[in-house]
C-alpha cells in the first residue's frame, strides 16, 4: 500500500466523497422511489412492479451514463448495465445486487406501510424503514450513488464495471443459471462484487473470506418387508429404527469429529493470520449460543468456536423419521426407517466423495439383514477467498480508510448460492462486503437500513471502486 | 398320572367323547346359530347383533343346565353361567371366552358372505369358514359342547365352572375391569380356563406358559430454544437428532444385549425342560423370518430363536421423529427430536423400574446442552404359569390322552391384556390353551377353523375338565 494514494487519487476521492455526503438527502430519495415498488418475486401478481423496479434501474443506470438493458429469461428478467470510461486496460468489476424483495407478511406486525418507506429516529440515529430497505434495494443505491459520485466528480469510473441485477434472489435463482449462461460474454470481469452481506458491526466492517459448501445425502434403512408386531416379532426381527440410531450414532467420536472416512482429507487449518484476525472480533460464543437456549459449543474439540461456525466441516441430520409418530404407543417394528443429513464443508473437500464415504460409513455398519439406499439429494463445494487475491488487499485498504479500522474477515457457515453459481457458470470469484447490520430484520417485519450505513456504505464503495483500479 | 384314570373314570370318559363325536353334526349346527349373529363389537350398528349373541349364549347355557345371565356395563354385556353341580370341594374352573367378532372389511375379498358360515373341503379334511368360525365362536362352542356331553352322560360336570363370555375382546376390552370388579365374588375361582388360542400344528396342541410384559416410554431430546439454520449454527449447536441417535445407538452392546443398567436383574434363565422341550418342536427361525423378508435372529447372542422371541426381554424403538420429513432437503438444526420405545418384559422385571432406568440409561449419555423429557405409556408386567402348577399338570395329561403326544408348551412374545386383568382384578393365573391353526386368517377374510380342530377341541375340553377335577 505504501506509495498509493498518489496525490491526484487523493484530492479526487476527496471530492467524490464530499459529493456523496452533499448528496445524501437526493440519494434517499431516488433509494425511497424503488422502495415504494412492491417487488416480490415470490408472489405472480407482483411481477409487473418486478419488472417495473428493474425498469427503474436501468433507466436510473442510464441516466447515469450507463449503457443498461433488461436481460430476459424464462422467469423475471435481470438487469445489465455497463461503464468502461476506464478503458480497456482498466480492471473490470462485475458487481451483483438483487431488485427484487422477500413478501412482507405478517402485514400487521409493521408500524408503517412496508411500501411506503419512512426515515425514524432509532438508537445509531435516522433509519430507513420498508420492506428492501437493506436486502437488497439499500444496498444496491448505495453502490449507485457511488458510481454517482464519481462519474459527477471525475466524468468517469476508475474501473470497468458491469453491474448484474437479478430479480428473483428471494425465491431461489431459478433463472440465474440461465441469465449467466445468456450473458457470459457481457459478464467476463475479474471479479464479482457482491453488496448482500452486512458489517461485523455498527462499527467495523466484514469481508466474508469463506463459506461453507454442502452435500445433503438421505439414507433409509430396510429391515422386514412389512410392519411387524414387536411383541409376536421383538428381539428376533431386525429393527431398522435400531439399526439406523446405532450407525448414525457412530457419526461423531468422543471429540466431536466425525468418523466418516477421509472426512477431514484436504481441509486446511485456518490460516494462522485469518485465526489471528478472529481473535480480535471478540466474539462471545456463550451470548451467541444464549440466544438460542444453549451454552456450550458442540463441535470439534479443540477448534475456537468460530473455527467451528466457519472453517470446519460439519455432519448434521436435519430430519429422522420411521415407525409410529402419533399419540400414545404403537408396538410396531417397521419396515424402514430414514434420515436426511447435511454435511457443510470446506475447501478441500469434495461433496461427491463425501457423499461416497458417507455411504461406505453406512455400509460398513450394517449388520444381520439391514440393507441401505440412499438418496444424495445436493452438492456445492465449500469457498475461500484468498487473503493474498489481490482485490483483497485493495478492499482491505479502502474498507480501512473509511471505518478508521480494518474489515473484519469474517467466514460464513452457510452456502450464498451466487457465489457458487458466478464460480461455476463465469469462473469468477466473489468478494463479499456489504453494510447491513445483524438487526436490520431481513425477511421480517419493519425491515430496517441504517442512514449512517447507507451513507457510510456508498462512500465505502466509492472507495472500493478506486482501490480495485490500483490491484 | 399313574393310578389316574380309575376305572370309572374311563368308563364315563369314553361315553363322553363317544356323545362328542356322536353329534358332531348337531354341534355345528349350534355354532352355526351363532356364527350367523353378526356380533361386531367395534361397530355401534351392531350392537343389537352383539346384544343377541349374549342372549343365545345365556339361553344355551341356560337349556344345558347352567345357571346363566347377562352382566351389563357401560359397554356390552358379558354372558355369566355356573354349574356348581361337582359340589362345594371340587376344583373350581372359570372359563373365559369372547362372543364378539372383527368386522368383517374387506367384504370383497370373502368367497362367501362372512355371516353365512359355510363348511368346504380344504386340505385337512371339512373346514368352517365364517367370521368368528374360530375367533372365538368356534372355540367356545367346542367347549360348549364339551359340557353338553358331560352332562347329557353323567348328569354333571367333574368340576364347578363358570364361564364369563366377554362382548368387547375385539375392540379393546374397554369394560373388562368394570365386569371382573362387579362379578368378582361371583368370578372367584381356582384359575382360568382360555380358549383364544391356537395349537402349535395340526397334530400338536400347545400350552401358552408365558407372555411378555411390556413397559412403553417415550424420550425428548431438547436442544436450541427454537429450529436453527444448520449453515448458520451447524457445528457449534448441539443437534437433538444426532444427540438422540447418539444415545440410543448405545441401546445394545455388540452380543444384542440391551445396555439400560439392571436390564437383566431378576430375569431367570429358560427352565431347562422348557427349553429342552422347545428343542422337539422343529420351530425353523429361517422360515420364520423368511416369511418377512429377513434370514437371520436379531436378539441376544448365545439365546435360541425361540428364547429370543418368548423368553428373553426386547428394546424396540417403535418410532422416531425430528426435524424435515418431507421431500428434498431443509437446512434445520431442530430443537427437538423423539423416540417412541417398547421393552417387552419378561417374569422378574419390574415394568415401572425398567422405564426409570431407562431414564437413567439416557441421562448419563445426555452432553453439553442437551436435556431429556419423558413420557411412560403403559406397564405391564411379564407373564409365565409354573410348569409345576396342578392345572398345568392335569392340562398336560387331558391334552397327551386325546393328542396322542406331549402339548407344546411355548410362549408367547407378545401381551394378552385378559391374562393380566384376570391376575390384577381376581387374582388368578390363566391356563391358555386353544385348538386354532396359525393359517385360520382371524381378522382376515375368509377366517376358517377345521372342523377337525373344532371336534377334537371338544373332545379335548372334555378331557380337560374331567383330569381337573383330579388335581
């Protein structure tokens, strides 16, 4: 970093900041006009106020000096706006957002009009109320403002940039394979950035390095052909739901790991300075885990708790079923009993294989006449980012130069499925940086985007933009 | 047995099978009287049928010399007779049986009307077909007439008897308890005679000399507060399913023993000549288990198939539920899981000290955050007549004379809730022995009973009440 900013960056980021902070009032207003559209992919009779919020970005993004364009698919369309002022030597940023929003039930639990935006006092100060506010139309004006603020200041952008938005991350993506396919060539960038994620807290801003991948796989375990009386059959007929309890609960040893072969071959330990990092965001498991009734962590010994959400892989079945479930007791031994397990993971580790191992685990303990079948029911590979990925290192320093602190660099359990999705269909990696805030009540009523972080996340983004013109 | 029967002993003996097997044709047709009542107890629509049943019962009863009345409950009546004929010292016998019948459904799958009864030729000779042909209509009216022939030749019975028919056997025994509290001076006897039950083949009678008990419980694993995000959560939250798994996969050790603490405690090994005597009955565990799509015994190492299914105490889960059940995937940590369990019991456990320890059993493996609830369904103890009681001995006998070999003397794996109320309620153990085939189809369509089994049940009833009145 040393040697950047040159002179000319600073007195220009200057000016692209104070036109950012001249302007926050008129960039609330244009957010509050695609907020007052109802957007809601999930529901049909809202696709004509989808199609009308894509309308009004592209139209926006015209204006602005984009060239921007409905991409049509089978479902709801995309929009696709580029600027390449920065020439053709300039890196290129592909930046995604999403138009659309989650439904806003339960109605009567809001204090206004979920539609009908307002600016409330709150405890950080002003606050923007509405259903989008943050997820993910705040998000997405920001880093419009922001362009904004450059092309008014400089006439230009210091990067290439391709802005994708898609209109129905709230029902699942059902299109976006097809939009990527579309529109690879338009897409072609260096990287992807991705302005759907929130902030460590209301201070300190969050770079997600990695998340988890996943292989769902279910197995059901056979034992007789029928139902049987367990007491005209109990104690010589194998039972399944006894068979299924004793390999399954052979999934973790005594330190929490799970005993699946090679489950742990190619998973790194964290990187020494990525765990440094954690140390520093002073994270209470115990406040975390006390939300939700628990205390203490359950998973590997000898990984941090973070370890444990973030950079180790887990076994979990989320369903079980077999025999009588009603009221009472039925004495019956059934035919078959089922589980449905999800295994997240890391890099290193494939999900086929995982899902392979997973059965050989299975077989290799079944006894006397069980037999197994398996379903494998999804597979996504786990993702990193690297700490060297030299957009990293740019966003690290423009993240830092607004927030007076460094990013923290924060790993997420779950799957994002664009990420996977941008890998697969354009080869791209993701940087993850957004500005909501853990409270601001996504997919809840009186859904909520901080004033502050919107004005700070649009100058923070201004930055970016200039940061990734330097890697 | 030596120096029994006397002389005049065989000399009526011989003139009471001679007036069975005289009016074989005139016994039928008596059971066809009652085979036609549709006596259905489950169906209130059939109430006034099961009403004439007991009525028919009574009035036969009645003409035979008993003195019979019905014995109302809050339910359907039962059928009360005595014969005190054999004098105030004589052994006293109750005989149980039952005049209601199954439903009939599926009507379609009957080659004649169930209410019609009709004799066939199969391939052991003529055969009833009917519903209530064996279960029971035809069981009691073998033991009618075994009366009948007693005191149509000697003027009496060999012993005082009661016979209590019960109306409500199919459907639950709902009014059991009520009808042994209010008849229980009337009901006082030396032990009870049961006709539900079936021999071991068709040239082998059987002794039923033990039931297993049952205690039934059902366990909670609780762990978050409420379902978490398994990507969100996963790895640092306690999973209830793989917790409950975990725990009840330790159930049985490697020999199939069951792992709960005092499991054993006061389970008495196989009586040496029980279980040399289960040694001659051929019983073939692969055709067994072949029947249901399995090969091999699942119970306890180093116990027989047999001893695995009558004589040996059982931990079956009955039903297990947690988390997503339906198609595909769901991402959920649930807050809770459960598991419905039967320990079939035998002689010497305790049912209510089972369940506690089985509580113990799970709460020492319960980690971390996880907590334990329980519910406890249903207790009964096991079950078993000495092989030294005097009526087993003169059962024995009655059973060799007419068979011409040994009585099988076998279990029985399952509860039959009349053993235990006349145990509870009168204090009294049960003889089971019945002349049914395994293939008779109760409860099923086309239920038949031989008419050989029918006759040589009457016969046998006969010998059976004259070698009590001798222990």
């Amino acid at each position: 970093m040393a040697g950047l900013p040159g002179l000319a960056y600073s007195r220009d980021m200057k000016n692209v900041l104070q036109y950012i902070d001249d302007n926050l009032d008129a960039s609330l207003a244009r957010l509050f006009t695609l907020l007052r559209i109802p957007s809601i992919s999930a529901q049909p009779a809202h696709a004509a106020d989808c199609r009308a919020a894509a309308l009004w970005a592209r139209d926006t993004l015209t204006e602005m000096g984009f060239s921007a364009r409905l991409s049509e698919t089978s479902g709801l369309p995309g929009v696709i706006a580029q600027h390449h002022g920065a020439g053709p030597g300039a890196p290129h940023v592909l930046f995604y957002g999403h138009y659309d929003v989650q439904p806003a039930d339960p109605l009567n639990l809001w204090h206004s009009d979920p539609f009908d935006p307002q600016i409330i006092e709150g405890p950080r100060g002003k606050r923007i109320v509405g259903r989008g506010a943050v997820d993910d139309k705040g998000q997405v004006v920001s880093f419009f403002e922001a362009c904004r603020a450059h092309l008014a200041v400089t006439g230009t952008l210091p990067v290439r940039l391709t802005i994708l938005l898609e209109g129905e991350e709230e029902c699942g993506s059902p299109s976006l394979a097809e939009l990527l396919t579309n529109e690879r060539e338009t897409l072609a960038a260096d990287f992807v950035l991705v302005a759907d994620t929130n902030m460590w807290n209301f201070e300190t801003p969050a770079i997600t390095m990695s998340l988890r991948g996943l292989a769902a796989s279910e197995v059901t375990i056979h034992g007789p052909s029928r139902d049987l009386h367990s007491g005209l059959y109990g104690g010589i007929a194998l039972n399944p739901i006894n068979a299924l309890t004793r390999i399954l609960g052979d999934l973790h040893d005594d330190q929490g790991s799970v005993r699946i072969p090679h489950f742990y071959e190619g998973v790194a330990p964290v990187p020494p300075a990525l765990a440094e990092s954690w140390k520093t965001l002073g994270f209470d498991a115990e406040v975390f885990l006390g939300e939700v009734g628990l205390h203490n962590p359950a998973g590997e010994h000898g990984q941090s708790p973070l370890a444990q959400l973030w950079a180790r892989p887990t076994a979990d079945i989320n369903g079980i079923y077999g025999g009588y479930q009603g009221d009472g007791t039925k004495t019956v031994i059934p035919a078959e009993a089922t589980a449905k397990l999800t295994f997240r993971l890391v890099p290193g580790q494939d999900p086929a294989a995982i899902q392979k191992n997973f059965e050989h685990f299975v077989m290799e303990r079944l006894r006397l006449d069980a037999k197994a079948s398996f379903r494998h029911l999804g597979a996504a590979p786990g993702f990193t980012i690297s700490m060297d990925a030299p957009f990293m290192q740019a966003a690290q320093r423009a993240l830092r130069d607004e927030f007076g602190k460094p990013a923290a660099l924060v790993g997420c359990g779950a799957s994002i499925p664009i990420v996977e999705a941008f890998k697969t269909h354009l080869g791209l990696d993701t940087l993850l940086a957004g500005f909501g805030l853990d409270d601001d009540a996504i997919h809840s009523p009186n859904e909520k985007f901080e004033v502050a972080c919107f004005h700070r996340g649009a100058r923070a983004h201004a930055r970016l933009l200039q940061a990734f013109a330097g890697f």
